[in-house]
C-alpha cells in the first residue's frame, strides 16, 4: 500500500467513525407565530382582587369564573388607544355569536380619579352594554395590572392638571375559565385571531 493511498484509507476511516458515532439529528419543525399573539405557558393563576364595577358594588375576579374573561386597562380619556381596543373586543364579541355568552369583556379604568362608576357607566355601552367596567384607587388599580407585567403612569403634575394623559399598558389579556391567564394579545392584534385564540380556550375546556 502506497504512503499516500494510507493516508487517504486513515482519513476516509476516521470521518467514517466520527459519523457513525454522531447521535441522529431530528429535523425540528417549523413554527409560525401567530402575529399579536403571545402564549402564557405554563398559565398564570391570577390572585383574585376587587375592584369597583360600574354600578358602584365591589366586583371581584373571581365572580367571572366559569367565563372566559378579556381584559384590557385603559381610561375613559384616552385618546386613541382605549378606544381602538374597545372597539376591537365589540368586533371580537359580534365575530363570536352564541358563544360570547361565555365570554365577559373587561375594562379596567387606570384614572379612578375621573374614571367614576358613573362616568363608566356613560362610556363602555357606546360599545356594547354588556361590557363590564373596573375602577378603583391607584394602588389596588396597579397591584392587578402588574399581575401581568404592566403599569401606567399618571401625567398629572402634583394633581393640578384637569385633562391630562395617562401611559398604560396596551395589550389586552385572555384568562381561561377557572380564571388563569393564558394569553396576551398586543395592540393592533386583528380581531379574528382573537376570536380564533378564545375558540380555541373555550374547545379545549369542553
């Protein structure tokens, strides 16, 4: 055997074993991301909290339960985003026929300085009237938001200011019927993949 034929068969041997000793690649598959939305997994057992509803009793999270529940937080001032995003959840609600019977849509208000039961009550059914308004005072307000990594900020200069802008939170959030967290949705989410994401919590419990 020629010197360089044996460096050639010592070459060819070596990659032979290395191969041989690779554990198998398994190909993974490919995942597209549904756009706006982002799941929470494993879900989060939101801790229950009360706030005021816009008829003026305490109204707790846990008086959901057995409803999917679609939140978002805002305040009745906004000028842009709350809207927007109410009138996404009344497409969502009308896209869902029967079964939004089983889905209740909430409105957390972050300005429960203007944001009264009353004001509420005026406010969320230029929407839809089943929509079900919170208020409250700024720390219980910012103890629930912050179950879901958000928060705002009040751009009022010592309380002094009668119109003012409030920075909050722009997604909205889905819990499954026992009252979990299971999904976010950006703003700007299409309305359908809403509807497609609440089927889908809704299938899987039944």
């Amino acid at each position: 055997m020629s010197k360089r034929f044996g460096v050639v068969f010592l070459l060819v041997a070596i990659i032979a074993a290395g191969c041989s000793s690779a554990p198998a690649v398994t190909p993974s598959p490919t995942v597209v991301p549904t756009p706006g939305a982002i799941a929470v997994n494993p879900p989060v057992e939101i801790v229950d909290f009360t706030l005021i509803g816009q008829d003026g009793e305490a109204t707790t999270l846990s008086a959901l339960r057995g409803k999917i529940v679609l939140m978002a937080f805002g305040y009745t001032h906004c000028p842009d985003v709350c809207p927007v995003t109410l009138a996404r959840f009344k497409q969502v609600k009308d896209s869902l026929g029967n079964l939004s019977r089983d889905v209740a849509f909430v409105f957390v208000s972050v300005d429960g300085e203007r944001d009264t039961p009353e004001r509420l009550n005026e406010y969320l059914p230029m929407f839809d009237p089943s929509f079900i308004g919170l208020t409250g005072e700024q720390d219980n307000v910012r103890a629930v938001i912050s179950q879901y990594g958000g928060d705002f900020n009040i751009k009022d200069a010592e309380g002094l200011r009668k119109n003012y802008t409030v920075d909050h939170t722009a997604a909205s959030f889905l819990m499954d019927a026992e009252g979990r967290w299971v999904q976010t949705f950006e703003y700007n989410t299409a309305p359908d993949i809403i509807v497609n994401t609440i089927e889908t919590v809704h299938n899987a419990a039944t």
